[in-house]
C-alpha cells in the first residue's frame, strides 16, 4: 500500500518490522498532523508486534516532547511490545486450549510453561510499568486507583499506599477541573476513544499543576470495560513557557504594528505576506488589497526614476538577503506618488537552509532625498560663483591641505587641479612669505578672519607674482571649524602703475629743481605748496 496514510510510522514499522519514531512535521505524519499538534503531540513511536515472523499489529506511543523517544526509551518500548504480542499469543493459545478437553490436555504442559514464562515477562512489565519517564494510574469503574507506578509517586507525592482503592477524585482534582475530568471518565467507561485531556491536578504538598493525560480502557476477561489507565505528564513549565512567549509575541507584536516604520514580509516570488499597520498607511493599501500579491507593480515600479531596473534589484534581494542587508530605493504608492524608502532585509530560513520569506523594514527618506537634491542644486550654484568670481579662491583644510580650487587659481598658478588638491597650500608660497601665510591662518582660526596681506605666490614655470591675501573660516552648523577659505588677488598690474607714477614723479621732480625758473604751487586758498632752490634763492630763503 503506497497511499499516504500507508507512509505513516504504523505503515512503516509494518513493512519495515522495526520501530519508528516520527515527528508531526516530516512528510509521512501529514494525514495525522492537525489532530497531533492539536492535542500537542509532538513525537510518536510505532513498533511492530512481531510473532512467527509475522506481524500481528502495532503499538503507536505518542508524547508532548520531542525527545521523549531515544535510544534506551524506544529499546524499552520494544521489550514491551514483545511481551505484549506475547500475551496477546499467549491468550490466543489460551482460548483455543479451552475449546476441547483434549486440546487442553495435550496443551497443559505448555499451558505452565507458558504461565511461567507470562508471569516472567509480567515481571519484566511490571519493572517497565515502575520505572516509565511518565505517570500511570489504573482506576476502575467507580475511580478507584488500583495502582500507581513510581513516577506518580514522585510527581504528585502520594506513596500507592497512600491512595490505593481512593476516589482520584477526592484527592487528586481540584473543583474548577472535575466537570471535564468527569465528562472524559463518563466517556472512557461507555468505550469512547481516543480520549486526551490537559487539566489541573493537585499534590500532596498543596501544589495545583497542570498535566496532559492520555487514556485507554482496560477490560476484564469477559470483555467487558473494568477500567482505565491514564498516563500523565507534567506540562506545568511548558504551559508557563508557552504563556510566556504567547505574551512575548503579543508584546511583539504591539510593537511591529504600532511601528512607526514599514515592515513587511514577502515571499521568493515576491508575494507579500505580512503587511504592518504603517505600511498601509504610508503606502495607501489595504492588508486585504496587497496580501498575496506581488510587490512589483504593487508598491515597486518597474524601473527608478534614475533608470536603475528594479525588478532585477527586487529578485536579487529575494534570492541572496544577506547580499542587500540594506539598500535604498524608489517606490510608488497607491495613489501614484513616487517616494524612497531605505530598506533593511533579513531573510528567515527553514531548516535546510532555504529562504522561507524576508523581512523587510523601510524608512521614509523621500524628504531627505528631496533635501539632498536641493543642496546639489545649491552646492553647483555656488560653485559656478565661485568659478566665475575674479579673484584665486581655495578651501584649505586645518592641517593645510588645498581641498578645492576655483578656475582662477589655476590659470593664475599654471596648474590643473590635480596638481593643487591634496596638497600642502605653502608648497605653492616662496619660502620668505610662508610665515605669513602661517600667521594668517592662525589670525583666522582664533578671531574668524584675517585681513589682506600682500604675499607671493609661485607658477608652475617657477615665476612668482604678487597678491593680497585675505584668510577667513569655514565652521559647520555647530559652529567647528572645518577648513580656511583663502582668496587670493593678482596685484601685479597695480604694482607696476605704482612704479610708473613713482618714475614720472621723480623724473618732473628732478626737472624742477635743476630748473632755473622761479616755480611756485599755491594752493586755492593762497598757500605756498611748494617752491624749487631758483625761487627759494630768490627769495632769499
């Protein structure tokens, strides 16, 4: 039988006559799966009863816990199960040998032995019974406890002499939890199965903890329902626990939802699955308009603004996670505005190491963006300023390294702007005027500014010209100096009409004093200005 019920741990330790233990998520458990979690099974154990080399059934164990079942545990179970299908045969044989007299003669010597080795193997049960991980409780028809093994000693706290022949009732369940435990009795004892229950439960020390109870009927040699053996387990931290993090992931929550950030999950194939509560206000969908539907043309558009293809950046991501932890990008929402959104992805891995979904958190960055585009915009506006102003203009940082350069200093040095940037800015100043400039700088760095100073610069040919240097600060918002702003003017055309008018004035002065004409300068008012060595003699002066 190849069906899928058939590919189940029974199925399975019936072709394969071994023991099986298998979890509620591996691909043969699926038929059984809903109905296991819900009871909280979370492992279960098949072995074959194997007589004759044939099978004649199986024994399914199910627990809360995964590890209930290793090696030791399982090869335990295997002795009972053989001992079960033993009694089984054993009981078999026992019918048949009643059916005749003779048959019962022949088969008394076999019948003892027989006897003896069921009350051997009764022993070997009973040592499995006493020493089973979980707490086992026979009860007959009116609630009698007819036995208790010593795991449900040391859980609750009472010996089995204590309450052998007691009502479990009176002693073991508190009120608010004896109508279900009483529902579940009333059916066990009318042969209703399978029957499971987690209730409350109370020990000797006045303690109430909680316990996952599964039950079978047991029934006298008449075959009629005597009773019933429940096994316990303790699942009183493991409630706590789930509390626990059920809270954590309320909490959690609260948080992801009240988010002031977009959070979303989506699939390799782009479909969205989680959608928080400012994503369908940032974006303008819905839960119900974007779960399940891909993120392209939803809330990605098909390419930037810039040109960059998104699609491609988009499968990227959902294929390598960790190769995009955080990028930027445009998006569209709803009613068709274009926004950007800086994104953080983490990918969530199943257990072979695949990518299930990514989580995917955005912030809002289309002010900044905006804000960045409008400082570009003014950076290149000042910058065509300065390249357009008549004067060397240089940022130069604190340590007095050249940061930038306008076109005048370059045609007036010689030099492209590679050959200035990165530089020492006194590597560009003859060596008698470099104190200078150092005293500039420091003048700006204590007061702000520094006034004009006439200072020397050299060419690329090696030519030096002559300049008036005017140093200031440069500070940031909060007012730390970042770098000298240093304009630079060409005073060389003025220096050289200062010459000339020196020239001319001594040459007309040295005509006038070897002049031997009288001459005078009055001024408006009548006042002798001036009067050469001929008038001066003249005049007797």
């Amino acid at each position: 039988d190849e069906t899928s019920r058939a590919q189940g741990p029974a199925g399975l330790s019936i072709k394969s006559r071994r023991p099986v233990v298998m979890f509620p998520d591996e691909p043969g458990f699926a038929p059984w799966r809903d109905e296991a979690l819900k009871r909280g099974y979370m492992a279960c154990c098949s072995i074959p009863l194997i007589h004759d080399e044939a099978v004649r059934g199986v024994i399914v164990y199910y627990s809360g816990a995964r590890e209930t079942f290793d090696g030791a545990t399982v090869d335990l179970l295997g002795i009972f199960a053989r001992q079960a299908t033993m009694v089984v045969v054993n009981a078999a044989l026992y019918d048949e040998a009643r059916s005749t007299v003779e048959e019962l003669s022949e088969a008394l010597g076999a019948l003892q032995k027989s006897r003896d080795a069921l009350r051997q193997r009764e022993e070997l049960y009973r040592g499995i019974y006493d020493t089973a991980p979980l707490a086992l409780v026979y009860w007959d028809r009116d609630c009698r406890v007819t036995d208790w093994n010593e795991r449900a000693e040391a859980l609750f706290g009472w010996t089995k002499r204590e309450i052998l022949g007691r009502d479990f009732f009176e002693f073991l369940i508190p009120e608010s939890a004896r109508p279900a435990v009483g529902e579940v009795v009333a059916g066990l004892l009318q042969g209703r199965l399978p029957s499971h229950l987690v209730n409350e439960n109370l020990t000797k020390d006045g303690r109430t903890i909680l316990c996952e109870w599964n039950n079978a009927i047991v029934r006298d040699g008449r075959g009629e329902i005597a009773g019933a053996i429940s096994i316990g387990l303790d699942v009183t931290a493991r409630a706590r626990s789930e509390a626990t993090l059920k809270e954590s992931e309320e909490r959690y929550r609260g948080l992801v939802e009240n988010a002031r950030g977009i959070l979303l999950l989506f699939t390799p194939d782009l479909k969205v699955t989680y959608w928080n509560d400012y994503a369908e206000e940032f974006f303008g969908f819905s839960k119900e308009e974007i779960l399940g539907r891909s993120l392209m043309d939803t809330i990605v558009p098909r390419t930037e603004d810039t040109g960059r293809d998104l699609e491609d950046l988009l499968k990227k991501i959902a294929s390598d996670p960790n190769a995009f932890a955080s990028n930027i990008n445009e998006n569209v929402t709803k009613d068709g505005r274009r926004v950007w959104v800086a994104w953080t992805n983490r990918p969530v891995l199943d257990a072979q190491g695949r990518v299930v979904v990514v989580l995917s958190h955005g912030t809002d960055i289309t002010h900044l963006k905006r804000a960045e585009a409008a400082l570009r915009e003014s950076e290149e506006r000042y910058r065509a300023l300065v390249d357009a102003s008549p004067d060397a203009i240089s940022i130069v940082g604190l340590d007095g390294t050249i940061q930038m350069v306008n076109r005048r200093t370059l045609s007036m040095g010689g030099r492209s702007a590679e050959e200035l940037v990165g530089h020492d800015a006194l590597e560009f100043v003859p060596p008698p005027d470099r104190p200078l400039v150092q005293k500039l700088m420091g003048e700006a760095l204590e007061k702000g500014t520094a006034h004009a100073a006439p200072c020397a610069f050299t060419r690329k040919d090696g030519s030096t010209f002559p300049t008036d240097v005017h140093v200031s600060l440069l500070k940031d918002a909060l007012g730390t100096p970042q770098a000298f702003i240093a304009e630079a003017r060409d005073i060389s055309g003025q220096l050289l009409s200062q010459e000339a008018l020196m020239r001319s004035e001594h040459l007309y002065r040295t005509l006038a004093e070897s002049s031997a004409d009288l001459i005078f300068i009055v001024s408006r008012e009548g006042c002798l200005q001036y009067a050469n060595p001929a008038a001066a003699r003249s005049a007797g002066v």
